[in-house]
C-alpha cells in the first residue's frame, strides 16, 4: 500500500517544475494588466480631440457674440458645458483605471493629487461614472428643453426615459455597492 500511496505523490522534482509553470504563468496573467495602458493612451488622445473641439466652439461663440440671440448663446454654453463633463469623465476613467487595473499612481506628495484618488475602486468608479452620465445626460436634456420650438416631441420623451433609466441605473450602482462595501465589513 505505501509503494502504491508514493506512485500518486508527486515528487520533489515534479512539485517544483509545476510550480514554477504555474509561477510563470501567473506571472503572464498579471503583466497582461499592461495591455490596458495603450486603451489609457488612445483615451488621453481622445480628451485632447475634446479640449480642441472645445476651444473651436468657444472661438465660434466669440466671434458670432453679437449676431446671437440669448437662447442661441445659452445652447452653446450648455454644449460647451456637455463637452467639459465628458472631458472630467475622459480623466477620471484614465486616472482611476489606470491606477486601479495597471498600476500605482506614486503621486503622494504631488501638490495637485486628486483627493478621490485614494479610496478609488472599480465600485466607486462605477458610480462616479454613471454620476457623469446623467450630468451629461441632463445638459442633453436641458438643450432640448431650451430648444423646444424645434425639437420632436417624441424625441424628448425618449430623452427623459433615457435619462429616467440613468437615474435608475445609478442609483443601484450606489445601492449594490453599499451592500458590498456593508458585506466587507462584517
């Protein structure tokens, strides 16, 4: 019986090949994090499309200042508005992804750290997530509102459900991840 136990044993020689297979691997699994930061670059590209798009609709509305009506003037300040609310959801994905998938931050003593940088996790980037889409969702919304004479009802009202579902959405977001963070302390 102890010859047949001492056939199924590995021995020292196999144990360790596995586990340095298994280390190898391991090792692969967790540098593959680092696929994600060319996504964080292309995202940062994306931001700076952004801030032009910007600066050429702020040029446009300075220099049509006085050929524009209030409500004309208004729907541009709401888009310079929309275009700003994504730009804050461009950096807090790429911060907040980048530090909590890829890697560290070391930004401990830099002056200009963001505070929410440091409780940053995948449910707290969720929320602030859908936080900014109904932000933006909202500025969508209020364009329509200011705009009524040349928007389709029924458009609006697929606005409002579509902003109703953000609402909804998010505040499950926060209701499961308050269960869950309830959970990890008990």
């Amino acid at each position: 019986m102890s010859s047949e136990h001492s056939s199924h044993t590995p021995t020292p020689a196999k144990r360790s090949t596995v586990a340095h297979i298994e280390h190898a691997f391991e090792s692969v699994v967790f540098a593959s994090r680092w696929i994600q930061a060319p996504l964080y670059g292309g995202l940062i590209i994306a931001e700076l499309l952004y801030a032009y798009k910007f600066l050429v609709e702020l040029w446009e509305m300075v220099r049509h200042i006085n050929q524009q009506e209030e409500t004309i003037f208004m729907l541009g300040v709401l888009g310079l508005i929309d275009v700003t609310m994504v730009a804050n959801l461009l950096t807090m994905v790429i911060i907040g992804g980048y530090a909590t998938f890829v890697s560290k931050l070391d930004l401990e003593e830099h002056p200009d750290r963001p505070d929410w940088l440091t409780h940053i996790d995948p449910g707290t980037i969720k929320i602030k997530l859908a936080a900014s889409l109904i932000g933006i969702s909202s500025i969508h919304l209020l364009k329509s509102f200011v705009n009524i004479s040349n928007e389709n009802y029924e458009d609006i009202k697929w606005k409002i459900f579509i902003h109703i579902t953000f609402l909804g959405s998010a505040i499950l977001l926060a209701w499961t991840d308050k269960i869950m963070q309830k959970d990890k302390k008990h």
